[in-house]
C-alpha cells in the first residue's frame, strides 16, 4: 500500500485505463454530514420561525409555495453540479502491478496498492448506498492502521466483478485468464483501442485490466460467494487467489444461517445493554445529570448494535481446495469477505458470563494482514462465529486448527484448563482471586494453548511457529509473591496470549522452552526453518 499525491486530475485524460466510480458517490460519502447540518439547522431554529414560515405558507401570495419548492430544486440542482466537480476527479484503475485510487480537488491523492502485498478483497453494502444497488469494494494489504484501499461506491455487479478480477491479479493471471464483467465508465482518457464504446457508455474494456465486458451496471450480479480460490502460506509473502468464480458446489457449510432471533438475544445478554440498561434507569429514576448518563449511552450503543449487525444472518462456508472461509453476513451493511485459513496465526473461543446462561460461544481469529488495533471493520473481519453452541464453535476451533475432537478436549476444551503443564500456584490468589484455577497453559506437539476466566470464560491457541516475541513481565506485588507473567507476542488482532501468575521459575522455564521453537522458512519452501 501507498500513498501519494497524483499531480494530475482523475478526469484529465493522462493516461489509460481509467474509471469512474457512481455518479452519486460523493453525495453518498458525505450525506452523513449534510443530515447533521439539516439537524443542527432544524434544533437550531426557534418555534416561532416555524409559525411564521407556516402562516407565510398558507395566508401569503399564491406563488410562495411554488416559489419554496423551486428553491429547493435550485438547491438540490446546486449541490448535484458541486458534487461533480469531485465525481470527476475520483477513479480507479487496474493495471499488471497494482490497483490504483485517485481522487481529490484541492488536496489530490493517488493510492496504490500492489498486487504481490494484497491479503483480501472484500465487497461491503452499507445501508443507504444498498437502498441504490451500489456496495464499495475493499483491498486490504499488509500493513498497519491505514493499508487498505476503497473503491466508493460500483454498482453491486461490477463491485463483485471487480473483486473477482482483483483476485485474479492477486494470483497473477494474465489479461486473457481475467474473467470479464460490467466495468465503470472510463474516465476521459481511458478511451483507447481496448475500450468499447467512444462515448463512455455501456460496455467496455480497460486496456491492461479487463476481458470483455458483459452486461452494464443492471445486470446480473455475481454471485455472493465469489472469493479467492487459494492463499500462500504466511512464508510465501503474499496471497494466492485463483482467477475464476468459486463454484458454490464445492463450498462446504460450516456455519449454518444464525437466526435472527439468536442474533437479538446475543446483544441483549452482552454486558453493554446492561450497561445501557442500567444507565437508563439511572436517568428515568434519578436526579443524575443528564449529560453524563446521555453520554454513557451514546457510548454504549455502537458497541452492541456491532454485536447485532456482525452476527445478523451470519453464515460461513468452506472451500476444502483451498483452504478459504467464506463468511456472509450483515444488517445494515452486508459484507462478503474470504478469510484464508493459511493466513490465520491465533484462535480464540470465549464466551462472556450472560452467554453462560444460553451455552453460547463466540470465535475470533487473529489473521496477518489486517493489521492495526480493532475496531467495527477489523473485529467483523477477524470474528468467525458471533455467535453460536460449543457443538458449533468447537466445530470452527477445529476446523481451523487441524486438531480433532479428542485433542481439544483434552488439552483445549473451553471450559477449563484440562491437563496444563504450566499454571497459577496457590499464592496467586493475591493477585488472582477468581481466575486461579482456571489460568494455565498447554504445551501440545506444535502449539501452544491458554486458558484463563471463571465467569468469562476464554481458552486460546496459536502455533508456536507464529509467536513474534515472547516477554516474562512482573509487576511489584508479582515480584513480592515470587510470580510472572509470560506474555506471547502475536500479529496484531483480537488475540492476546498470556501465561497468567505463574511462580517465576515455571515462567522462566516456558519461555526458554517456547525460545527453542521453529521457525518457518525464510528463504523458500523445503529448507529447514531456524530456531531462535
């Protein structure tokens, strides 16, 4: 991924290959904020306006109303033209090395991301661009907090296009191997021997990017399980998709659709709608200021209505080929995502102390790539199963793993810390009055799992291979007590490991074990890995 400012405008005809995105993109980017200025606009306007404006409506000259109205459309005409002056300077383009996002007016700026960096193409459908058939299409690459690239917004059928050629590029498939599909008008520019159509219209061909075109933006769209056929491992330095649809007969279910009704218990028992819950009644029921519980709220919300719209109808399928996880899932924006198994370093099952009531379970992974700390995009791409029953969450664990069924019981059952070699001595509970017994940590043949949590319960693995850094940390009353904890230093994600209290010899002892572990190659396939 980078980033860098383009010297010459989206529209002014300097190179080929370019493509516009939706006409009513910018309005769509930035209508949040003209419905908060239409709000600040209306709180802000005293009552007596609004009488007035009333009287001025029905007892004045016959021509103000048609008058009102034609300001309106004057004003809407107004920002649609505006809103143009950007539309033009928007576009992306894809060429042998990378995609390419340019956009701007005063402050222009070119992105790109190449092909050789990229981890996933994703297809997202927020609310208000899915009520007009459009959805944006997401290309994350290794990096941190801002590596990943969006297209806003394309019709639903070149959005899924679009991520279909993406991903044959990805695999490194030559123009003829690229599956044709509708493209975006071409930029001004952009016409060329291998573009259909003088005028920008309809069908056509990007020179350097697409097959010939099919059906314009009505047409047919793809289909939604559309994803990377197969990744490179971790040592390979970058993902390997195949340049075709996924046939959805290969596709294995591995997640049935979560019901809506599961969906709706799983945010009402998550502890922020108590909160929520309890902030309420504070307000209703007491003298609290206002403004401080107000503010608890606001807080609360986002977070459960996340719970909500990353489980709503939530399916997850499994492509056995090639090793990628298929997840669909969404309510007020559907997202379509691929998650490479090969690319996942962590695993965590946990379940919070409301969950315990219903037996739910949740899975999460930390996956290389999606990188920086989480938030409502990386934590709906990193989570596997919302929500769902130990069958069916043990069922992921396993699936992702490679362990069977016996084995997690025996040494990663979630319940417990089944046969840990390494865990909290009878001191700890000083320092760890309710956790004790739960905290330990299992050394199996090439893995390394922690448990830890008596109310909430959470149990987590990782192969010893994917282990960055290993750090033994003690705090003052840890020092007193004669403990440690061994911290596991992974790829940036939902999962953190720790070796929680142990007696510090026992600390020291599993960080010169886990310090002989093996390393995967770095030079290439075949050659033995090194140890540190």
């Amino acid at each position: 991924m980078s980033g860098r400012h383009a010297h010459a405008d989206a529209g002014s005809g300097s190179g080929s290959g370019w493509h516009r995105v939706h006409r009513a993109t910018p309005l769509l980017r930035a209508w949040t904020a003209l419905l908060a200025l239409a709000a600040a606009v209306a709180v802000n306007v005293q009552a007596s306006a609004y009488v007035a404006l009333w009287g001025l409506l029905h007892g004045g000259p016959w021509w103000i109303l048609p008058a009102a109205l034609g300001a309106v459309v004057v004003l809407c005409a107004l920002i649609w033209l505006v809103s143009g002056i950007w539309w033009r300077a928007t576009g992306y383009r894809i060429t042998d090395e990378e995609v390419e996002l340019r956009r701007g007016v005063l402050n222009r700026q070119l992105r790109t991301a190449r092909f050789d960096r990229v981890q996933a193409v994703d297809v997202a459908e927020p609310l208000i661009p899915r009520l007009f058939g459009l959805a944006s299409v997401k290309v994350e690459t290794a990096g941190g907090t801002d590596s990943h690239i969006d297209i806003l917004y394309l019709p639903r059928a070149v959005a899924e296009a679009l991520r279909r050629d993406l991903l044959a590029r990805v695999h490194g498939g030559s123009i003829a191997d690229a599956p044709s599909h509708p493209s975006g008008d071409p930029l001004p520019g952009a016409r060329g021997a291998d573009a259909a159509g003088a005028d920008g219209a309809g069908t056509n061909a990007a020179p350097g990017a697409w097959g010939a075109g099919s059906s314009g933006a009505g047409g047919t769209s793809a289909g939604a399980a559309d994803a990377p056929a197969g990744w490179a491992g971790q040592g390979s330095g970058a993902p390997v998709a195949s340049a075709g649809p996924v046939d959805e007969d290969r596709l294995r279910g591995l997640v049935e659709e979560i019901p809506a009704r599961r969906a709706l218990g799983a945010a009402a028992l998550s502890a922020n709608t108590v909160v929520g819950v309890v902030a309420a009644v504070l307000l209703i029921a007491t003298p609290i200021a206002n403004a401080t519980v107000i503010g608890v709220l606001l807080a609360v919300v986002p977070s459960v209505w996340r719970v909500l719209n990353t489980s709503w109808l939530f399916t997850a399928k499994i492509d056995d080929a090639d090793r990628v996880l298929h997840l669909n899932y969404g309510l007020t924006e559907r997202r379509r995502q691929a998650v490479p198994l090969d690319r996942v370093h962590a695993v965590k099952v946990s379940q919070t102390p409301l969950w315990r009531l219903v037996g739910w379970w949740q899975v999460q992974v930390s996956v290389a790539g999606y990188g920086g700390p989480l938030n409502s995009k990386t934590e709906s791409t990193t989570t596997v199963l919302p929500v769902g029953s130990r069958e069916t969450a043990l069922a992921v664990f396993a699936e992702i793993t490679g362990m069977d069924p016996g084995e997690i019981e025996r040494v990663a059952t979630p319940e417990g810390r089944g046969a840990a070699q390494f865990t909290s001595p009878a001191i700890a509970r000083w320092v760890s009055p309710v956790d004790r017994r739960q905290q330990g940590v299992t050394l199996a043949e090439d893995r390394v799992i922690t448990h830890h949590g008596r109310v909430g319960r959470t149990v987590e693995t990782i192969e010893t291979s994917h282990i960055q850094e290993l750090s033994l940390t003690q705090g003052p009353i840890q020092r007193l007590l004669g403990l440690a904890t061994v911290r596991l230093d992974l790829v940036p994600g939902p999962v953190y490991m720790k070796g929680r209290d142990l007696a510090h010899e026992d600390a020291e002892a599993l960080v010169e074990k886990l310090r002989d572990r093996r390393l995967p190659a770095l030079t290439g396939a075949g050659q033995p890995g090194r140890r540190i």
